[in-house]
C-alpha cells in the first residue's frame, strides 16, 4: 500500500500531459500506463503542432513520458483494474494543516499486479476502458458504441476528486486535443485542491520583479546564463532523442496482427 496525491490512468497524451502539470507543480503524481495507447498505431504523426513535417508518434509519446518524469511524475506499468472509495473507517494519512481525512486519500487504486494505491485525486485518461471505475458510485457513464465518462466542461466527474481527460472525456479522437485536454484538467485539480496556480511560464530576470510585481504561482525567472544552459540543453536533447529512427517496430490494429 502507497499514497499518492494523484494517481492518472492511461498513459497516452492526455495523461502523460496531466502528469506534467500536477507533478510541476509538486503533487505527488504517478502515472499508471497498462502499455496501450493508440498512437503507438500511428505510421507518422502529421498533426501536432511544434513539428512542421510530423514526427514518430512513438517517439512523442517517449518524449511525454520523458517530459513527465523530468516534471517529477512516477510511472507504473500496470492495468488498473480498481478504483473505489476509500472506506470511511480506514485509515487514512493527512498532509493537511488540521490533519483531517478530508485532506487525506479519498480512493484506493488496484493493479492487475495486485498493488494498491490511495490517492486523493485520479485523472482517468484511458482511451475507453472504464470498468475500472465501476465502484464508484456517482460516476455517470454514456454509451454511445463506446463508453465514455460523463464530465463538466473542465474534465470534473459526478464524483469529487475524480476527473476525466481526453478521448475517455468524448474529446476528438486527435493526439493535440487530447494533450491539451489533459493540460486542462490538471489545471483545474490545481484550483480545485486551492494551489496557487498562474500559468507555466519561465520569464526573463525582472520581468516582474523589476516592475514591482511579485512573481505569479507557477512561473519563475531566470538570468542570461541559466537561460543559455537551458537552451543548450534542450538542444542536446533534441539532437539526441531524433539522431536514430524509433526502434520500436511499427504496431497495427489487434485484428490485422498476425499470430
């Protein structure tokens, strides 16, 4: 048994995006990913902005899972196959002020590999899978062909503490939309849990200290120096990550695999 203060289910776009945003900003994150994103079936991605001639949609998803782990996010390969509440006669830790259950976990998380996991927030981000969320009493489910989760217009549940994010939320079926889907959610977990929140944005040195302003929730400054070795940085990285084609092979859809 582990606590978390965010659990996110899926590890495609939508999720590893959301893991980002909530990890930044110092939640405890753990992203559980069973392996299956449906980008990983994509021959070449042509439509996410920031690369003008598509890039290896396997490779994107690397780079988000990166960029995750960079944030501070945990990555689980596993199938979720629980989440219910947690039990009011449980236990429960508090890193809240008054040490409360209120502040503590609200939902306990099973594996396929039998661990479990208490988290006061969980970002469903799978693709349709929901069987998972059966326990939950409050979870509204449409069908419509596939199984989609019932959400506000911010990706919150009928249920407190529950979100859901991209295609799982009935967001186009689009990598971009999804990544931005999950952004979107985690910014709200941050307002809804009361975290100072801003935008993520690294500005130059005095940008707003030098107009007497204080610094915003979620952005920073940096001098010349700590500009230059972070864009000498990402250079590096660039260069490393797309020197060499993707070694995975190519996937397809399960029904055109052969045996």
């Amino acid at each position: 048994m582990s606590d978390r203060d965010v659990v996110v289910v899926g590890g495609g776009p939508a999720g590893l995006s959301a893991a980002v945003f909530t990890a930044r900003h110092g939640l405890d994150t753990l992203v559980v990913d069973a392996g299956g994103s449906i980008l990983r079936r994509n021959a070449h991605l042509e439509n996410f902005p920031g690369f003008p001639v598509g890039v290896n949609a396997r490779r994107l998803l690397d780079l988000l899972g990166e960029q995750a782990g960079n944030a501070g996010a945990v990555r689980a390969s596993a199938r979720v196959t629980r989440v219910a509440l947690v039990d009011g006669d449980d236990p429960v830790s508090s890193d809240g002020p008054d040490d409360s259950a209120s502040s503590g976990p609200r939902f306990a998380i099973t594996t396929d590999d039998d661990d479990r996991i208490r988290t006061r927030y969980v970002v469903a981000a799978t693709k349709n899978a929901t069987g998972y969320l059966e326990d939950v009493d409050g979870v509204g489910l449409i069908d419509r062909g596939k199984t989609f989760v019932d959400t506000d217009e911010r990706g919150r549940t009928g249920v407190e503490g529950l979100y859901a994010a991209g295609r799982l939320a009935e967001k186009p079926h689009q990598a971009a939309v999804c990544a931005g889907h999950g952004a979107e959610v985690a910014v709200t977990l941050l307002e809804d849990d009361d975290r100072p929140f801003y935008h993520d944005w690294v500005a130059p040195e005095g940008y707003f200290s030098d107009r007497g302003r204080p610094i915003p929730p979620g952005c920073e400054e940096m001098d010349d120096e700590e500009r230059r070795r972070r864009e000498a940085e990402s250079l590096e990285t660039t260069r490393e990550r797309f020197t060499e084609p993707h070694p995975d092979d190519q996937e397809t859809h399960p029904s055109l695999r052969e045996d």
